[in-house]
C-alpha cells in the first residue's frame, strides 16, 4: 500500500489506499495521530425520471468503539440517532462538498464517513472534510473538487493550526474554514466557515483567514497529488438543455417573473408574502403549460430553466441597478419589530420580526439537576445552557408531517446557542440550568439570526445577567465574473438565489458566532472583509432597538421561576448530608419541597419553589455538619431512655448524653428539653446538660426511665 503525508500545523496527516470498500465509487482513509476516518463515496447508475432536484446524501457516524467506549443505554448496546455533534459534523461536510458538483447532475450521490479511530487529542471533523473530499476526488463521480478545510484557534494571541483539544480550550477562537481553488488565480477561496468565538474584533477574523488560506491549498494539493496518481477517470458530465424545451418556458415567462419581482415596491411583510406565493403559482403554471402543450419534454427541465431565469433576474438587477424585490438599499435591513414578556407563564420571553422573518424565544430557568448529560464518541459531560429551534411547516406557509428536529433545526439551534454562549454568565454567578427554545412563526430568510435576536430579548426578560445583548444578521452575495455586489439582511429569494448566506452573530464587543456557505468556489479576503464589515454596521443598528426595548436584564427573577442558593460544606461531610443510602437527604428533601444537588468540592445547590423553603432545607443541611462546641445551648429531642440516661437529639446527626442524675423526673421519649453542650471527649461523645426545661408534645407517651414510678 502506498502512504501519503503531510504536515500540516504541527500535526502529520497520512492518506493510505486500503481498498477496504471495493464496491464504492470512491473511497479514502485519512489518518493524524491516533484519529483515523474512513469515507466511502457510491453514485447510483442512473438518474430518477422527472428529478428536479440533486439527491446527495451525506452522513457521518461516530462509532463508540472508536474511542474505546461501550456506551447506551443498559438495554441498547450500540449506536442510535445521530448526536447533535455528528450532525454538525455531517453539516460542514455536506456544505462544504455540495457546491463543487456540476449543476444539473441529478443522479444520487451518497457519501457515508466513518470514525474508526479516536484517539482525544485530534478531531475527527477535519479528517472527514479530507476524506470525503478524496474519495470523491478518486472516484468517477463528477465532481469539481478536491477541497480542504483547517481549523485555526487563537490562545494567548497565537493563532494556532489544526489544534488538539487540549490547544482548544480556553481558546478566544475556534474557527473551521473550507475552501477550493479558484479557477482564475489558481489561489484558495473560501467556501464554508464555522466558527465558536468570544467576543473578538473583525480583524482577528479576516488574520485567521489569511493563515488558513495556505493550509488549505497545501491540503488541496496534497490531494491533487495523490488523485493524479491513483484516481479513476472521471465520468463526463455534460448538462443536457432541449433548446426547443427553453425556448417554450422562456416564452412563456417573458417579464411574468419581473412583473412580480420588481414592478411593484413591496411596501409591507403581507406584500411580501403575496409576491412569493405568486412566483409560486408562475413556477407551477409553467410546468403545467409544458406538459399541456409539449407532453414529450420533460417537465423538470421547466422547473430548471424557471429558477435560472429568476437567479439572472435578481443578479442582473442588484449588480446593474442595484434593485433589490422589496425595494431596499443594498445595505438596507428590513422592518424591525422587538418585544418582551409577551407570554404570562414564562420565566422570560422575546418576540422579534425582521419583515416576514419572526422568532419568538421562551427561556425556562431550572436547578444543577436539569443540566443535560452528554454522554458520545467525543465527550461525556453536563451542560447547563441549551438552545433549541424549531421550523414548524406553518412558518413557511405549508401543510406537512411534523417529525423531529431535523439537520437544520439541530444546526441553526447550534449557531444561536453558541453566538449566545459567551454572553452567558458562569455557574458561581448564577448557578441556574438555562434552556431557551426558539419557534420560528415565520419564515421568509434568516431565521437562525432571528432567534439569537428573540433569545437575546427573552433571557434578558427572563433576569439572566448576560454580558451583553448579541444580534445577528445574514448578508448575501450576487456574483458575475469579477462584478459583485453584498446584500444586507437577505430574505428568502436572495437566499436562495443568491450564491453566499454569512451568518454574523455578536455584540458591540465583538463577534461570537459566524457561518457561511455559498453556492460558487468561494470568496476572497476582499469579499469576507466587507462582509464582516457590512454585518457589523447592521448588528448594531438591531442592537439599538434590542437595548431601547429592554436596556438591560431584569433585575428580579419571575415569580415563576425556581430560587436557587449557594452552601459550601466540608467535603468530609457530604456523606452526613446525604445519609445511609440517601435517605436523610431525601428526608430533607419530603419535608421541605427543595431539590438539593451536592458537588464533590462540597458545593450544595438548594433549589426551591419560594425562598422560605430553600431557607428551611438550608438551616435542615447546617445543622447536620455544624461542629457542636462546648457551651453551645439546643433544644433537643428525646430518642432513647437508658439506664446512663437519656439520649437527645441535637441535630439530624449528632446526639448527646443526658445522664440520668441531670434528667427531670418523667422525661420521656419525644419530649423537646432545654440542653446545654458541658463535654466532648476526644472521640466526639458529647455530653449534656440542662438549661431550662423541659415541654411534652401533645399526646406523648413513652418508656419512663428506669427507677421511676
């Protein structure tokens, strides 16, 4: 077998063929460190009659064994759905490979990656970039790669390259960027960024860009190399287009689509909702026209040619006349709408609209015990801040099965939550278990950026001390030749016409979260710089209505949400709080109504529906670990008559002795008395005293001492 390598920050990655999938169309193992991947491409012969679409497939698997783990549940030994990082994973894979295939293929392409190895130092989400790429860049499939993607983290400000998990932490950036070569200059472009940051300027961005962009020619290189060695022959692919087939559909169209688009200037969310649905009915009437009038062509073409025929419109009116179909500036945000407390029950809640764009965000606010266990290939831990998005059918104006959250409900949920992570304050400042869920009730482009704006409101309302208020915005890109021209604030046309969607997150700080993809090879320094800069000029106009709705987090918590208080312990005592078995921490738990979470360092979390209940599980908890002192007075209770005396309980765990010679006359089991501490030897037996007196509960009765009448 024959071994490639490469270096690549540090950090050897080494390609061998093993021809372990022989009946793929294309395959590729990719090794670093202990971290192996393996990806298997495989394309259908032939293409499904009357499809308009292209069906490419990807997924990636994390397999516990590759870390060593038996993981599952007690019942279910073995892998199930997906985990949210796996679909992240499968996500950057998928957007950064979808662009470069032909347009117009439509055969199935499905592309399963593997982690067969983990070793906890090197991510395997590079590795499946590269090896998905090579597989399809050795196959016949038609595909317009390689491609290659290097992750860039900055810590104790040095950007360091392809990191290890250890190199991550603590890190003020971690940034995923993908790219291609560009067929003009020969230079890497950049066609996919992810990226997790705390709160950092602009530049630091566009500084990490500029280390990555050689990294990543070098690995496209690389994978030329071995391609040229070992690779098939690409099948060729040819986009077939019936001239008689577009010359029908253009006729037929005409200026229909301009007339919707552009002729009249869209005044209101409602117009713009009209105008969609009536491209809509245009896209069905031309298909319906081709099949009535030429039944023989094929009426997936039509639906082709009509998308062409709005993409060129779009370009052509914002790169000529800078012409957007609602009538906006280039760098014009659409109608902002922002509100607070607009539901009664909840701990915190935000209503945001953007056009026809609107999230409304809830916040519920919980104890240490509702944290959420991870428990994966990669990582095994709690987590206490969740974000979760839903894109239910009526926000887009359809009718369709409703399942659960899919890959882009898990992946736009991601963004928000980490555009939203570095404003969230730390568990010693505010020790409570946050979940926001963001419904999207209308859908008309940037949905995802919409939620960071609602959540932000709703945590705010909800009392939870943020850093700052973050926003988010999308801005867009139409592209001929060297002609360009950004679009701020993109809604659904430009989106999905357009050829980039850059997701911008952050505060007036500094950005927090990023994502991009585009529908061309990529984008240069130049078009990222003033994309970021573009973002920022419009975060800060949302950040202005965002602080003049709520100008800062709500100094009391709602009514509804739970109280939750701070002890610290010796952690030698833990075992006293929790009792033989757990059962004098659940007694605290019946008498009080309080949830109680204990930390090995001796930390305790009370959580409680009202303080008065959270006081009384505290003074229960103090009790037990207090250190008795000589001196100290309690009113005690009796549980034992012995023949020495009478056994008083002090607290839940420590009793003393009250000799008999000490005892008022008719002491009882269950009486409260007076004691005062007047000894403790060294092996902790403490012996009492008395005080005052002695009260009877009513109704009492129990064993008289011995040598009473």
């Amino acid at each position: 077998m024959k071994r490639f390598e490469i270096e690549i920050g540090k950090r050897k990655i080494e390609f061998e063929k093993k021809n372990w999938t022989i009946r793929a169309t294309g395959e590729a193992s990719i090794r670093s460190g202990e971290t192996e991947v393996l990806a298997a491409a495989v394309m259908s012969e032939n293409e499904i009659e009357g499809q308009d679409f292209f069906p490419l497939t990807v997924n990636y698997e994390e397999k516990f064994y590759a870390g060593g783990k038996i993981l599952g549940s007690r019942y279910m030994r073995r892998e199930g759905k997906p985990s949210d990082n796996a679909t992240l994973i499968c996500r950057l894979i998928d957007r950064t490979i979808r662009p470069a295939f032909p347009k117009g293929f439509k055969k199935e392409v499905q592309i399963v990656t593997t982690c067969l190895s983990w070793d906890e130092e090197n991510d395997p989400d590079i590795l499946g970039i590269l090896a998905t790429s090579l597989s399809l860049a050795l196959s016949k499939i038609p595909w317009d790669g390689p491609v290659a993607a290097v992750r860039v983290c900055l810590k104790n400000n040095e950007f360091i390259v392809n990191p290890t998990y250890e190199e991550r932490e603590n890190s003020l950036l971690d940034i995923v960027l993908s790219g291609k070569k560009d067929k003009t200059t020969g230079e890497a472009v950049i066609n996919m960024i992810e990226a997790e940051v705390e709160e950092i300027e602009e530049k630091l961005i566009l500084e990490a860009t500029k280390i990555a962009l050689p990294k990543i020619k070098e690995l496209i290189e690389f994978q030329e190399k071995i391609s040229h060695e070992m690779g098939e022959q690409k099948m060729i692919f040819e986009k077939q287009r019936d001239s008689e087939t577009e010359k029908v559909v253009k006729e037929f169209l005409s200026n229909k689509i301009e007339e919707i688009l552009f002729a009249k200037k869209q005044e209101t969310a409602e117009e713009g909702v009209e105008k969609s649905g009536q491209l809509d009915v245009l896209r069905k009437e031309t298909i319906k026209h081709l099949k009535e009038n030429h039944p023989e062509k094929n009426p997936a073409e039509a639906n082709d040619i009509f998308e062409e025929e709005v993409d060129n419109l779009l370009q052509q009116k914002a790169l000529t006349k800078e012409a957007r179909v609602d009538g906006r500036k280039l760098d014009e945000i659409r109608p902002l709408d922002c509100q607070v407390a607009v539901l009664p029950r909840a701990h915190g809640s935000g209503y945001f609209s953007r056009g026809v764009t609107r999230s409304l965000s809830i916040v519920t606010l919980g104890g240490p015990e509702d944290q959420q266990l991870i428990e994966g290939m990669e990582e095994t831990n709690k987590k206490r801040f969740l974000h979760h998005y839903n894109f239910p059918p009526y926000s887009t104006g359809e009718a369709k099965p409703m399942r659960g959250p899919g890959r882009r409900e898990i992946g736009h949920g991601m963004l928000a939550e980490k555009a939203l992570l570095a404003v969230i304050p730390d568990i010693d400042n505010f020790p409570y278990t946050i979940r926001i869920v963001s419904e999207i009730l209308s859908s008309n482009g940037s949905t995802s950026m919409s939620s960071v704006c609602s959540s932000t409101l709703a945590l705010m309302d909800a009392g939870v001390p943020i850093k700052r208020p973050v926003a988010g915005i999308a801005i867009g890109l139409v592209k001929k030749g060297k002609d360009y021209k950004l679009l701020t604030d993109i809604q659904g046309p430009e989106d999905f016409h357009g050829k980039m969607d850059f997701k911008v997150a952050g505060t007036r700080g500094g950005i927090t979260a990023i994502q991009m993809d585009v529908k061309i090879d990529g984008i240069d320094e130049k078009i990222m710089a003033e994309a970021l800069a573009r973002a920022k000029e419009a975060r800060l106009k949302i950040l202005d209505l965002i602080e003049k709705t709520i100008p800062e987090p709500r100094a009391e918590l709602s009514k509804y949400a739970p109280r939750i208080f701070k002890i610290e312990i010796d952690p030698e005592k833990i075992g006293m709080v929790i009792g033989t078995k757990g059962q004098t921490i659940k007694d605290i738990t019946e008498r009080t109504g309080a949830e109680i979470t204990i930390e090995e360092s001796g930390v305790v979390y009370i959580v409680a529906a009202d303080e008065e209940k959270a006081q009384k599980a505290i003074s229960l908890i103090k009790n037990i670990v207090k250190e008795i002192e000589i001196g100290e007075s309690f009113e005690g209770t009796v549980r034992k008559i012995l023949g020495v005396g009478a056994i008083i309980e002090l607290s839940a765990r420590q009793k003393g002795l009250l000799r008999g010679s000490l005892c008022p006359p008719k002491l009882q089991i269950g009486d409260k008395i007076q004691v005062r501490v007047i000894k403790i030897d060294d092996m902790g037996r403490i012996d009492l005293g008395t005080s005052q007196g002695f009260s009877k509960p009513q109704g009492s009765y129990g064993r008289k001492p011995r040598g009473t009448n």
